[in-house]
C-alpha cells in the first residue's frame, strides 16, 4: 500500500506553493468534487478550478490539522486561510474582491486504487468562508 498521508500532504504543499504542474501530477486521472460548490471536476477542468480559487485568494494557504489513513481511504481535516483580493467565479456570476481575511474548516476524503489517486471529495464550510467575506 502506498503511503496514502504523504500522498496528501504532498497535494495540499503543491498547492500551498502554487505549484500547479506538480499539483496536477500528482492527483494524475482522479476525480475531484467540491460537495459547498457542487462541482465536480478532473483534468484541465481540476486546474481552472485551482486557477479560479488561486485567483480568488492569492496568498490562500492550507494547513493539515489531522489525518487519517483507513485502507485505501484517506481523510484530512484542513483549515484554509487566504484574503479575497480577486474575483471569485460563481455560477451565479462574479464577486469582486472584498480585501476580507476568511478562514474555513474542511475534510477531503480521497479513495485510492493502490498507489493512485481515484476521487477526492472536498467538504468545506462555504457558509462560512462568504460570512467571513461580508457576503450573507
């Protein structure tokens, strides 16, 4: 069995570093869903929606608070910080930057077929991410 938690800490530091290519590499052919969003994405697509929240919130960063790792399943509690200088891409439209500092709980839970990554399921509290960004 692969080493599932250093798998997802290499996700989340990619990302952390704006390092889409290696981002991209690593997820390789699994599929991403956005369970606050509803979107569901994997490919190019996985990467406009990386460039749509890095655009969103530049200097977002996420911290791993806890993981755990049960078979082929992997679960991480992370909190994500980041200031809403860019617009943020909605279905319903675009929201200008607001300059507001948010900070959200979330869990991913990624399923893996041996070494590879197959689906990550990506829960975070919108609600409270627009609160914080004086949107409700």
């Amino acid at each position: 069995m692969a080493d599932l938690k250093g798998h997802g800490t290499a996700l989340i530091d990619a990302f952390n570093q704006n390092d889409l290519d290696r981002y991209m590499g690593l997820f390789g052919d699994g599929v991403y869903t956005e369970l606050a969003t509803g979107r569901t994405v994997s490919g190019d697509e996985l990467r406009q929606a990386l460039v749509g929240w890095r655009t969103a919130f530049p200097d977002v960063t996420g911290t791993i608070t806890s993981s755990i790792e049960v078979g082929s399943q992997l679960v991480q509690e992370i909190t994500w910080a980041g200031t809403h200088t860019g617009p943020l891409m909605t279905p319903d439209g675009e929201i200008p930057a607001t300059g507001a500092r948010q900070t959200t709980p979330a869990v991913i839970v990624s399923e893996y077929e041996g070494d590879q990554l197959r689906s990550s399921r990506h829960y975070f509290d919108l609600m409270t991410m627009m609160s914080q960004l004086g949107l409700t």
